[in-house]
C-alpha cells in the first residue's frame, strides 16, 4: 500500500486528494502560546491514521508525528522546545479531513 501526504490538502480520501471541509466537534491545541511542549486534542469518529505536521509561517514544515488515533477522544504532545519563537501552523490530518490552528510559540 502507497502512504500518501500532502501538507497543504484540505483532506486525504487514501491517496487522493478531496476538497473536503470537515467541522471537528471537538479540537484544541493548548497551551497556546507555548515554549515547551504543544498538546493536540482531536475527537475522531473512526480509528485510524493521524499525521501531526507543524509548519512555520513560511510554509516550511519543521516537525511531523504520525500516530494511530482510536475512535473518540485522542491527546498527543509535541515538544517544541527547539523551535525559534513564532507562529506556526498545525495541521492534523486523517481519513475525517483536516484541523488547522495557529500556534505561538514564545
């Protein structure tokens, strides 16, 4: 099976791309603004793959994590201590579509 991943896709439907919105019930990134650690807080509706991208403002990615979310509430954390103060962009994306949030990091 080919892994598919596209940073700037608004959703992934296995490896093609949709454009899909999907309003997540429950989503959070805190603390924000941050200095050492981010934890991401996503309510998903099936289990499956979540791939965690943080990009800074240029676009650059500068930290991925790929994780095996379960059905309902999931909570990961992600060390930021080595990343220049900023704003960052955090995109969660997984087989429901995709969660974006702005982070500060200070």
């Amino acid at each position: 099976m080919r892994k598919c991943l596209k940073v700037k896709a608004v959703a992934l439907d296995g490896c093609r791309f949709v454009k899909r919105t999907v309003r997540h019930q429950h989503s959070s990134v805190y603390p924000n603004p941050a200095d050492n650690y981010i934890t991401i807080e996503w309510n998903a509706t099936e289990q499956g793959t979540t791939h965690i991208v943080l990009t800074d403002i240029t676009g650059k990615m500068v930290k991925q994590d790929v994780v095996n979310n379960n059905t309902g509430i999931n909570i990961v954390s992600m060390d930021v201590s080595m990343l220049p103060k900023g704003i960052y962009m955090l995109s969660a994306i997984n087989n429901n579509g995709v969660m974006n949030k702005r982070v500060v990091i200070e």
